[in-house]
C-alpha cells in the first residue's frame, strides 16, 4: 500500500518587534514585550523562522533563541548577530521563552518574525522497498514555497545540529500550484513558505509494495 502525508501552512504578516520591542539591552536576557507575548512566553501563530534586527555591528556576539517546536519539545538555536541588518533562525519555532545574547548589544534590536515558515517534516517509510514520491503543492492566495528533503532523520539529525536540506529543484520558490517526484530515496520532505499571507497545501505520496 503507498503511504501519504498531507499539510497546510498559512502564516501571519510578518512583524520586526511582536517578540521583542526595540531596546538596547547589556548582557544578558532581551525583554520579551512584543505583541505574541503573554506571561513572559511569546506564542506564535504557526511554527516559524525568529528575525533579529540591529542598529548597529553586532558580529562579534550571538544570540541565542530558545523555545519550542512543532511537538512542544525544547528548541534553541544560536545564530552570530547581523551588522546593522537582520538574521534569522533556520528552524521553526511554535513559542519563544527566551533570548539571551553574548558580549553587549551596540545599539538598539528587536525580536519578531519573518515571512518563513516550514510544514512538520514528512519521515518516509524506510521499511518500504520502492523510492519512489509523487508531490504537490496547491496554492491559494499570494505565497512563494519551495520543497525540501533530508537524508537526515529530522530527530536524530547525522550531519550536524540540524537536518542538512536541499530544495527540490522543480518545486523551489514557486507561486502557482505545481507537482513533481523524486524517484531516490531520501529520508524526510516538507514545504516551507518563503514569503507570502497565502496558503499551501502540499501532498506527498511514496509508492509501495501492492500499491497499483
């Protein structure tokens, strides 16, 4: 029998400060006092890539973002801090509980929200002895999405922190909706929003033994 998955992913507008107003903190904790803040944990529309902004050069400190992720379990990640510009995380976090950051802010920064998010991973069936995936993604309203895969295990990344990912070549920073297939084996798929209030919807199918 072919094994399916299935998932949406819709995200809000994005906003600079809805974790962390503009401020110029010493070393330490940032205050949380954005918008999606409430009792000290900012919640997050959908799980979702964090932004920080600087007003100054900040690359000789990181920042430190810690909260959780789609199945409610601890996420952090640390990332070197922009010169007078933006970074974001690579991983989606569904809250943020805190952000720390080494040495001492130059200037002023905020804490929010970019216009990136990805779907829960798709785990493919290992057991299975056919490679074989067909996707789509449907699209409504304004959205740009690519679709990724791993060779990772998405909980036990190999290769480093995080699960290494590549675009699907054919489905990358797409705006209509579209199908492909990957006809190699590989270990996880999903689709991530890059930009867009619109909608995905993307369906992934692997083939398998008795499947028609």
């Amino acid at each position: 029998m072919a094994n399916s998955w299935q998932a949406t992913k819709t995200l809000a507008a994005a906003a600079a400060d809805n974790i962390a107003q503009s401020q110029s903190p010493g070393a330490g904790a940032i205050t949380l006092n954005g918008s999606l803040v409430s009792g000290g944990v900012a919640t997050l529309d959908t799980p979702r890539r964090i932004l920080i902004t600087t007003t100054d050069d900040d690359t000789d400190i990181t920042y430190t973002v810690i909260g959780t992720n789609y199945a409610g379990n601890p996420l952090s990640e640390t990332v070197t801090g922009p010169d007078n510009s933006t970074v974001a995380t690579t991983q989606d976090f569904a809250t943020v509980t805190s952000v720390t950051h080494t040495g001492s802010v130059e200037a002023a920064v905020t804490v929010g929200t970019n216009g990136v998010g990805s779907t829960p991973w798709y785990v493919t069936n290992q057991e299975n002895s056919m490679a074989a995936y067909g996707l789509c993604v449907v699209t409504s309203g304004t959205v740009n999405y690519t679709v990724e895969y791993t060779y990772d295990d998405p909980n036990a990344p190999f290769t480093g922190t995080f699960p290494t990912t590549f675009s699907l070549t054919a489905l990358a920073a797409q705006t209509a909706t579209k199908d492909s297939s990957i006809s190699s084996p590989v270990r996880a798929i999903r689709a991530t929003v890059n930009s867009g209030t619109g909608t995905i919807y993307a369906i992934v199918i692997q083939d398998g033994e008795g499947h028609p």
